[in-house]
C-alpha cells in the first residue's frame, strides 16, 4: 500500500512537471497608444486566433503613454516587448535606451499626407501657407512631415502646424480647419466616412519612411530569443491574412474587437488600406525586414534636421535575425 501511495505520487510529481515543462512562456506587449485602434488589428487577430498560443506564449497586452513611454518601458524591462515606429530605435537609442527594432510591419510607410479634395492642394509645394494637423511634435507623424516638405523646397516655416491628437485632427479636418494632414490610414477612412472627400499620398514616395515596428531590448534580444521570434512569426502571420483577404481579417478583427461594432465598412476600408499601401515588402526585402540604407536615411535626415544630436551604427538599431 505505502509502495503503491509513492509510484503515485512519484506518477503525479511527473505530470506536473511535463506539465510545467510545456506551459505557455508569458510575454507582456506594450502598445504606445489604445489597442483597440485597427492600427494594431495584426496583433489582436494573432491574440484571438491562436498564432501566439501556437508559439507558446501566452501574451498580454497593455497600454502605454506614446512611444517614447514604450521606448523606456521596454528598455528597463518593464515590458518584453513594444511597438513603435521603424524609425524609434533612431531616436531613442541616441537617448541612452538599448531598444533595437525586431520587425517591420510592412515594407511601405505607415504615415500617409492626406489633403481636402477643396483645398487647391495638387503637389507638395501646395502644402505652403496651409494648415497641417499631425498628432504631436514629439511623433512619427510630425517628423515624417518635415522630411515631406523638404522634399519640396518648404520648411516648417512655411506652413502652419498643429498638434492636435487624433481626435482633433479628423474633426478638424471634417470641419476644414486643417488642409491637410499626416496621419495614419485610419484617420483618413474617418474623414472620408464623414462625407468629405480627401486624397492622398504615401510619405514613402518622397521620403523614406517607415512601418509600424516591434521593438526589443538588447536583453531581451539575447536572453529569450526563442520568444522574440515566436512573436515577430505570430504577428507576421496576421499581417500576411489580412494581405490575402481584407475583408475576411476585417470581419474577424470586428468580431473580437466590440468597441468596433456597426463599423465593419469601415473596418475593412482601413484593412484593404493596410493591405495596399503599407504592408506590401520592399522589393527584395522580404517581409518583417529592415532595410539597413533605409535606417540610414531615416537617421541622416534626424541629425541634419536636428531632431536627434547624435548619429548611432545603423546595425545597432534593429535585427532581423528574427523574420529569416
């Protein structure tokens, strides 16, 4: 009887540490604005339809105070990983926060110029004397509009910038109180949602902007490599659904995303926008990868505009040991 009491319980010792052994690895993600925004739709569909779970992670999201708040979160270790811009580890980094890039979501620029059909605007060099909303002069939004007018021959000198947050950048455009904009596909699919007609460029045609971003820590990068790369896969298999078909990927982002209920249109109208100006990989850069020329271009800009003090070695600002 006591023989057969310890091959039990020697028996169950065995289960739980099988068990133990095979349990989800946890991972704290942290977003630099609300995650229900369809920005951050690849992450959700990887949450909701079992591409982390796959990977054996079991994944939480949070919610952070803008990039630069992830930025450091993630460089003390406050989360495992986050998401910014290509272009943050260029302007972190600098600061002293050992954050490096470890996917591209897309080979395009998240930041699109977006005008009023009414304003007159045709080209760039129209930007001049007109009303330009971007989220903060702290953001990816603003830095990627200075290099847009440049392109042009303008400066900041030369139009009228304001920083109004999301909110205020659709109302005022719909408002026309802003000419023109630069933000992020879904902003522009709220105006035109309101009746006004807008057009549109992709910063990346004349500067060399740059995808949404996962970022990592030095540490991180080192100590759970196995980790970092099951996430970076989880969320490039979303990014490739909703690729294959907008719509479907729109239907189910809704159905796990409540706050967007009754806006399946235009759901899908900021997934097939996704799908067609951002996500598409650069040629020969395969999906989730950076292009280093593109990093240094980015950098180059900074530091002769002045937006950072001090250039970094390109390599140090991102890998793509992760999207081989």
């Amino acid at each position: 009887m006591k023989r057969t009491i310890l091959n039990l319980a020697a028996a169950a010792a065995l289960t739980l540490a099988a068990g133990a052994a095979f349990a989800a690895e946890k991972v704290t993600y942290l977003f630099p604005a609300p995650d229900f925004l369809p920005a951050f739709a690849p992450f959700q569909l990887a949450l909701h339809k079992g591409y982390f779970k796959d990977a054996g992670l079991d994944v939480t999201f949070r919610v952070g105070k803008g990039g630069a708040d992830v930025a450091t979160q993630v460089a003390v270790g406050n989360a495992d990983l986050g998401g910014g811009i290509g272009d943050t580890p260029i302007i972190v980094r600098a600061n002293g926060l050992k954050v490096r890039g470890v996917a591209l979501l897309g080979g395009r620029g998240l930041t699109q110029i977006a005008w009023r059909e009414d304003s007159g605007i045709k080209t760039m060099k129209d930007l001049k004397g007109k009303s330009i909303g971007v989220l903060s002069f702290q953001d990816t939004t603003y830095y990627n509009l200075l290099g847009v007018l440049a392109s042009a021959g303008l400066t900041k000198q030369d139009v009228s910038i304001e920083a109004v947050g999301p909110g205020g950048i659709i109302q005022l455009m719909i408002a026309g109180k802003l000419q023109a904009m630069s933000g992020v596909p879904e902003w522009i699919a709220a105006v035109r949602g309101a009746g006004v007609k807008v057009d549109e460029m992709p910063v990346d045609k004349v500067f060399p902007a740059m995808a949404q971003a996962i970022i990592a820590s030095d540490a991180t990068i080192k100590d759970h490599p196995k980790m970092v790369k099951g996430f970076v896969g989880a969320v490039l298999h979303a990014v490739r659904d909703i690729e294959a078909d907008p719509a479907k990927a729109a239907a189910q982002y809704v159905s796990f995303m409540p706050q967007h209920k009754g806006k399946e249109k235009q759901i899908e109208a900021i997934m097939r926008a996704y799908a067609t100006t951002v996500y598409p990989a650069e040629a020969g850069v395969p999906l989730g990868a950076f292009d280093p020329k593109r990093i240094a271009a980015v950098q180059k800009f900074y530091v002769d505009s002045g937006i950072v003090r001090t250039a970094v070695p390109v390599d140090e600002l991102y890998t793509n040991e992760f999207v081989k």
